[in-house]
C-alpha cells in the first residue's frame, strides 16, 4: 500500500483544523503573532487563528499564486520563498508557529508499504517456540543416549545427581531466562535496523531543521503546532521536543484520515528555559512510531502498590504519564494551550529567502518616489508620447542616474523596472616630477559610475 504523495503533502481537512482550533485559547483585546513556515494559500493558519481578536499573521510559500493569495486573505506580512532559505527574523517574539514540512516522495514510498510499519513483530511467540523446540530435541537426545550408554559407569554420579534433582520450577526459571535473553537480542538487532533506515532517510527530512528554526523565533510560552508523520517522531524530534518544551500532546487524526495521511499533530508550550532532566520522556517518545495507531488515547492502569512494590509502581506510573500524551483528535469542552500575546511592532525583522523581483516592486509602489517624481515632471509624464524638455546626452543620463537623481520605479506594465545608479568616489596617490625636477606626491580623484536594472521578472542587469 504505497501513500499518495498529494494527500500526505496537502492541508489537513477543515474539519481537523476545526476539531485543532478548539485545544487553543487565544487572548481576549491583546494582539497575537503566527507564523506558518510551509503556509500554502494561508487557509490552514487563517482558520486555526480565527478566534483571534487581534491578528497579525506571517507566512512563507515559494508559490507567487499562494503569497497573493495570503495577502488578499489580510496576512501581515508574507515572504516569497522556501522554507529551508536563510532566515532573518526576531527571536523569541511569535505566538504561535505552524511546522508541517513536505514528505519526499521517497519516504512516502517507504513508510506506506504497511499500515504500522514499524510495529514491532511478536518476537516472545517466536522465541518460545524456539526455545521450547530446542528443549524438546535436547530431552529426545538424552532418552537416545540412556538407552545406549550406562551413565552409571561413565559419568561422575555426584553430576548425575545434580541433574536428576532439577526441579519443575527450576526447568521453567531456566527456560524463562533463555528465552527473555533471546528476546533481547532480537529487539536490539530490529531497532538497529530501524536506526539504519532513519539514516538512510535522514537526508530526504527537514522536520528537525523547521523544529529547530520554529524553537528559535517562538516566545517562551508561546503555542508549537507541528504536523509530521507518526513514523517520523524519533530521537531526531523527541529530544528537541522535551527539551524545549512542555505540556507535550501528540494527537492523530481520526481513523479515516489517518490511514490516508499517517499524520499526527504535536502540541506543546516552550520552555522559559531549555532542560534536560526529561531523558527517559525523550526516550519514551522517540518509540511513537513503534506504538500502533489504535492504540492512542488508551492509558494503562496502575495495578502495582506503592508500599509493597514501589520499583513496579514507579514504572507503571511513568507508562501511564507517556500513554497521556498520545490522543486522537476530538471536540475539547475546554481549551488546552493559551496562546500569549505578542506585538507585531517587537518584530523588527522578517525576511526568508532573498527579496524577489514582485517583492521589490510591491515595496516601490508604497514608497513616495513616483509621486514625487510625478509631481516635478507631471508635464512629461502626463503626455501619450513624452519629450524631454531638452535633449540629453547619453552622460547626461547617465550622470542623472549615478547622482541618485531618478533612481526608482520607473515604466509601466511590462517594462515596469527598477533603476539605481550609484557613484563611488576612489582616491588614488601617485608621484611625479615637476618642471623644476622636484618630486611630488599627488592625489587624483575618481568615480566609479554603476547603474544597474531590475525588471519585472527579478532579472537583474549591469547597465554600466
């Protein structure tokens, strides 16, 4: 059963997106910032926030149609590029952030052959049998040799006597002992395997990185939202994850969904500081993908006592405090997380990715340089085909340019373009012998004229 590439890789539902908006609680009159780092259209982000009061909402697509798409949905502020791009942002100042990172095909194919691919084989029904066929043939053997052999003679009675006298209940502690030793061996030899396939697959995932990069921009206190496959919650995401955060919930989609996706959402506060006393937790959640999927939102009970069995106690207790973190989606009567305000005027930066040709011209539209210039040569502008008051030399122009004089957005419709000029003033030092025969050092000063193009498409060209 091979996954489909379009259906892991698309938005969740909108009716999980609803189900997700009622575990959030959102600040009454106080503004709050979000972030999604692989927004699409916006949709996802708009509605999970929509509670909201007041919000200002970012997002990053390096699709031109979703970036239009988020800024006529009111988003604050919107970047044109990949995820993966270098990034300047303000830290620790968002609300809220999104992570739901692309699945390379690759790992699709490899992760949806089975429905758990990595539930673990009932290895104990293995091993006994194992153990109880080996026991069998070494019981037959010694039958074989009583017949042919008089251990009476041959063998020292004081060993015979030994293994005369094992008891029932000595027999069975031994073959118990057999078989968890095996036991142990086999599930150490799967989960290397598992850990060579995690390898293999860890250059196709970018998961972690986003984890990283969302940890970074996110205000202590402030609300993670990360969408990943089941499969792909190992040591690579549960440590960041404990160490950086708290009150961790990771809750699947419904039976239906889930199937078709294998996604799950991780809740979680950040920490105001980072810790690493949670090793066991880490441990315990990095084994996600070997829990099977009906499986979540069970918690064993605690049958041993405290008093009489404390070392049982503890360890069923800790079971039950990881079971609690594993949920399927449903409606909340109460909301889990409050998101904390935050003031868009902290971010004093946002930038992903280098600025695209349609960026700098929406920035040139709200600049007040076209009405200047307007305003001073309206007379040219305003005729269908314009003439300059008096000719220009081609130095003329250019020395127009180079002064910084009509720098700007100039054109309309396709030639629509920007121009800079720029003018570098270089001293340079050199000797020379007047007519006296006196020797001198004299400075000489000269400029290094640029001008250069940005056209509609992001091209850029060197004039001169």
């Amino acid at each position: 059963m091979y996954g489909n590439e379009f259906v892991v890789n698309q938005s969740l539902s909108q009716y999980a997106t609803k189900l997700l908006k009622m575990y959030l609680k959102f600040p009454e009159n106080q503004k709050i910032t979000a972030l999604d780092w692989n927004a699409r259209d916006g949709e996802f982000l708009s509605t999970l926030t929509k509670n909201a009061t007041e919000r200002f909402l970012y997002g990053v697509s390096d699709s031109k149609y979703n970036c239009d798409q988020m800024r006529e949905e009111g988003f604050h502020k919107v970047s044109e590029s990949h995820y993966r791009s270098e990034a300047k942002i303000t830290n620790d100042i968002f609300s809220l952030m999104v992570v739901n990172p692309q699945i390379d095909s690759r790992i699709i194919d490899e992760l949806f052959q089975t429905i758990d691919p990595y539930k673990m084989p009932n290895f104990r029904e293995e091993v006994q049998d194992m153990v109880m066929r080996q026991e069998e043939e070494k019981q037959y053997l010694k039958d074989q040799m009583k017949q042919q052999i008089d251990f009476g003679e041959l063998e020292d009675k004081e060993s015979n006597k030994t293994f005369a006298e094992e008891s029932e209940e000595e027999k069975q502690e031994r073959i118990n002992k057999q078989i968890n030793t095996e036991l142990q061996k086999r599930v150490k030899a799967w989960r290397m395997a598992i850990k060579e396939q995690q390898k293999k697959m860890q250059s196709m995932r970018f998961d972690g990185f986003l984890l990283q990069r969302a940890t970074t921009y996110l205000r202590p206190g402030g609300i993670l939202v990360m969408v990943t496959l089941k499969d792909l919650i190992d040591e690579t995401i549960s440590f960041k994850l404990v160490n950086q955060y708290e009150n961790i919930k990771i809750i699947r989609l419904e039976d239906d969904e889930f199937l078709q996706s294998r996604k799950c959402i991780i809740l979680a506060k950040k920490r105001v500081k980072p810790t690493r006393e949670e090793y066991e937790l880490a441990k315990a959640i990095a084994r996600t993908k070997e829990r099977p999927y009906d499986s979540f939102g069970k918690i064993r009970e605690i049958t041993a006592s405290l008093e009489d069995e404390p070392e049982k106690y503890n360890k069923q207790k800790f079971r039950a405090k990881v079971d609690a973190i594993y949920e399927v989606i449903e409606p909340q009567v109460e909301p889990s997380y409050v998101v904390p305000e935050s003031d868009p005027e902290d971010i004093t930066s946002f930038r992903v990715g280098p600025i695209t040709g349609s960026e700098a011209l929406i920035t040139m539209k709200k600049s007040k340089l076209i009405d200047t210039y307007r305003e001073k040569y309206s007379q040219v502008l305003s005729n269908k085909e314009p003439v300059t008051p008096t000719p220009l030399h081609k130095g003329h122009i250019m020395l127009l340019l180079t002064s910084g004089f009509l720098n700007g957005y100039i054109g309309t419709g396709p030639d629509q373009h920007l121009v800079k000029g720029s003018a570098i003033k270089d001293v340079r030092e050199f000797s020379e012998t007047d007519d006296e025969g006196n020797l001198k050092v004299v400075e000489r000063e000269y400029y290094n004229i640029g001008v250069k193009l940005l056209n509609g498409q992001g091209q850029f060209r060197k004039i001169m």
